[in-house]
C-alpha cells in the first residue's frame, strides 16, 4: 500500500452543490427567523446582549444596509476554523452540514448548524510554541461557538475593508448536528494538534505507539477506530512511512505493555500536563495513567509496613526511590500524596478519590513480602513481648493473696489461668516507656493475650482482674506458695542495724 495523498476538499464532497434559497441579505436573515447585529470589523454598532434584542428591516435599511451582518448564535453553532490543518480531518469525523462558508484567505472555515453547545477553544499548550508559532493564529486550532452572548460574521458581509467578503461555499440549510458535536470536533482537533506536533524521523513509531495506548486505555474506541485514528494523522503528517502505523490499535491491544501520555511527553520533551491537556479533547480528563507511571509495586517489609516504590524523572533519566508508609496511609490520598512529596520529593498529578482507591486496593491485593520481613515486627507479636517481659519480672504467683494485697499476677495451677491486674501492667508499660492509651491497652488485652475482665473474690473480697485461660506459664517464672518472703522496709532496717 503506498502513501494516501492528501487532497484538500472545499468542502463535504456528499453535499449537493445546488444552493437553495441561500441568506444573502439582512432581509433574507430577519425573513428566516435569525437574530442579526449590524457590525463593522466585527465589533457592534448596537447593544444587542438583551433577551428582546431585534432591529426591524426598516432600522436595518436606514442605518445598517452597508453594516456586516453577524448572526447572535442564540440557538446555533458555529464550528469557527482557524488552522488550516484542521480541514483535513473535517471528512473523517464531522458529520454533514448544509451550512458552510468562510472567504477568500480562509476557506470554508465556518459550519453552522442549529442548536447549543458548550463554548470550547481547543488551543495548543504554550510548550508546543515552535510548531504552532508560524501559522496565522497562533496555538488556536478551532472554536466551537454557541449562546446568545456570541454572534458571528454571516454571508454575503464584507469582511474587512481589503475587499473580502465572507461567502457560501456550501449551502443547502442549517439544521440540527446529527451527533455529538464535542465528540467529533474533539477528534478532528486533536487529530490536527497530533499532526502538527508529529515529531522528526526516528521516534515517529514509538509516537503513534504511544497515541493507540493512550486511546487503548483510556476510551472504548474499537480497534479499527484507533488504527484508522493513528493512520490519519500519520497521512496528514506526510509521514513518508505511514504504511508502519496502520495497524497501532491492533498491535497494541495484543501487547503486554501500552505506551501512554508519559512516553508522548518523553518523545516530545514536553511536560505530561500538556499531553492530558489535549486528550482532554476526546474526554480523557482522567489523570490515571500518569499516576500510574509515578506509582509502582507495593511491599510488605512488617505487620503494616509497607515500601512503596515511587518513579520520577531528572535531568531526563527515569528515578526509582522508595517511601514507608504505614497501612492507613495506603488509602488516604491526601495523607499519601503528601508522604509521596515529603519522602520522594514528588508532585502527583491530580487524581480522583475514587479512582485513586480503586488503583491502591490493586496495588494492595498484588503486594509482595519482602525477603527481610520478619513476623517478630508484627505489633501484635510486640505487645504479647512486652506482656511476657511484665511476668518476668513480676513473676506470677500460685498464692491469690498476692494478687490481693499488692496486685501481682495470680496463675492457677489446677485451670491453668493468669490473672493480672491491668493497672500493674499499665505502670510497668510507663516505666518502660511504652506509650499506650488505656482503651487500646483493653483492645489489645482483650483481642490480643484474650484476656477477659474476671470479678473474681479473695476470703469474701471483691477482686477484680484481667483473666487469660489456657495460659502456657513458663516454670521459671513461677512462684509457688511459700517460695516467696516479701523484705519489707523495717526488715530491712533490722537486718543492718544486726
């Protein structure tokens, strides 16, 4: 297959060239219905903002009848073209128009159908300054433009006083868009964006590579959709190998890694902010993919410890570093984008709560353990040490009058149960300076060494404790009745004063 010429069409090839009963006149406006405003060089000669704004033929062939003639876009639309690169896509994605005109130096450059739509400037981001600067209207390709707070220049107006004159090249009638208007112009506009960015010879194929991935991910287009998408562009870029990106959509659906906005930014040196700018075009608003690209794999390294990897770019190499972050973290976007700066020094683009849930509960669930992970770090596992550390040196007594009159632990040997009080407990964990809120420090009693609050009696006296059944008592921390004298203070001044 050799390359398609490209041949520039005056307008839609399908339409009929017969033209009926074609405005030409402030007569012919006002007798179909339009609300017109008399102009010179575009600028109003009336104040015409008003709901109830109209000017009767006879005002207009008093005072008007040389004026332009611009028709109030109240219930119409006006597709205003201002690159020229525009109209080779006009054919591929817009849908008929029976209204088209433009002039002498920018031919048909307005369609016109009836209707509302958004107000849209699709402009190119300044970063793309050196392939847009040499046109005539700059980084602006085409506005779509609608509401009764705009008007545009109709036929058979002067244009300026050069002699032009804004003229029919196509009319037949102006009717409603049969179709989504912004989806189709999307298309053209970023067609014609893509093509006047199309880089040199030697990353033109990992380029269009990089278009179909972005389309793969992001839309439901078909297949076919996105060849023909990719192909177009490569046609109208004069891309001497056209013929190689004919098949991108195809071939990259079958592969097991699609290129996307960060590799469009990388081979156009540009930042990914512009890159979404124009995809926002066709609808790809969502900042997913980029994310995606800072983000990486997560690892389990301990019980609710995590390195997460993070990528970034410097001085054009691709940079790897890790931040920790602790479970909750992994789910608070704002608490992550924030460890993510602090940690990596890394501005994560904007990114919606829900998507940015989802794409971490992925992220989650794919988790590996690192080969350093020690089950010992669990806080679990820490606070059933810090208990065996209290018993230790407490030691558990089998006489329940020490647990009475001075708090220690009771264990009985016949049930094999410990009881303790949490209160003991509690100051040992502040001399060790384990901090720890006393509802926490029940939580994990109760859900870690499974202890259950006891009101239990000694010789007819309440003794309420904490009690573990089925307790694994270690012998050498165990006291048994007799075994133990208590030295009190005035024993111990006997024994040095003897």
């Amino acid at each position: 297959m050799g390359v398609k010429a490209r041949v520039e069409t005056p307008a839609f090839k399908f339409m009929n060239d017969k033209i009926n009963n074609k405005p030409v006149n402030y007569e012919d406006w006002l007798n179909l219905g339009h609300v017109i405003i008399p102009t010179d060089q575009k600028k109003a000669r009336v104040s015409w903002k008003k709901e109830d704004f109209t000017l009767t033929k006879e005002e207009w062939k008093n005072n008007h009848s040389k004026a332009q003639i611009a028709l109030r876009l109240d219930q119409h639309i006006d597709l205003d073209i201002d690159n020229f690169v525009v109209r080779r896509f006009i054919t591929h994605y817009l849908k008929d128009c029976g209204a088209v005109y433009g002039r002498r130096n920018n031919p048909n450059s307005h369609y016109l159908w009836t209707g509302s739509c958004k107000f849209t400037q699709y402009i190119l981001p300044k970063s793309f300054e050196k392939n847009f600067e040499k046109f005539p209207h700059g980084a602006t390709l085409c506005e779509l433009r609608s509401g009764k707070e705009r008007y545009t220049i109709v036929p058979e107006s002067p244009y300026d006083d050069n002699g032009e004159v804004v003229e029919w090249a196509n009319y037949t009638n102006i009717h409603e868009y049969n179709g989504n208007i912004r989806v189709d112009v999307g298309k053209i506009a970023l067609s014609t964006a893509l093509t006047i960015i199309y880089p040199s010879a030697g990353s033109r194929d990992i380029y269009c590579t990089a278009i179909a991935g972005t389309l793969i991910k992001n839309t439901d287009w078909t297949t076919e959709e996105i060849d023909s998408f990719v192909y177009n562009i490569a046609i109208e870029a004069n891309d001497t190998e056209a013929d190689k990106r004919n098949q991108k959509g195809t071939t990259g659906k079958k592969a097991e890694k699609q290129y996307g906005i960060p590799k469009l930014a990388e081979v156009l040196n540009v930042d990914q902010k512009d890159i979404i700018k124009i995809f926002s075009w066709i609808g790809i608003e969502n900042n997913t993919e980029e994310i995606q690209e800072h983000i990486g794999e997560i690892t389990e390294y301990g019980s609710d410890r995590y390195f997460v990897k993070i990528y970034t770019t410097e001085e054009g190499k691709k940079i790897e570093k890790d931040i920790t972050v602790e479970g909750p973290q992994l789910m608070n976007k704002k608490i992550f984008y924030n460890e993510v700066m602090r940690q990596a020094a890394v501005f994560l683009p904007y990114m919606k709560e829900m998507d940015f849930e989802k794409m971490m509960i992925a992220k989650f669930e794919t988790r590996r353990k690192s080969q350093d992970y020690d089950p010992e770090s669990s806080e679990d596992l820490r606070f059933i040490g810090w208990f065996d550390s209290f018993i230790a040196e407490h030691k558990a007594f089998t006489d329940k009058k020490e647990l009475h009159l001075f708090g220690m632990p009771f264990y009985n040997i016949k049930n094999e149960s410990l009881e303790f009080k949490l209160d003991k407990f509690d100051d040992y964990l502040q001399k060790k300076r384990v901090s720890m809120a006393r509802v926490d420090l029940v939580l994990k009693c109760r859900n870690v060494l499974k202890a259950k609050k006891y009101r239990g009696k000694y010789k007819e006296h309440s003794c309420s404790t904490y009690k573990i059944e089925n307790y694994n008592m270690d012998e050498t921390n165990l006291i048994h009745e007799g075994e133990f004298e208590e030295v009190t203070e005035v024993k111990q001044i006997v024994h040095e004063q003897s």
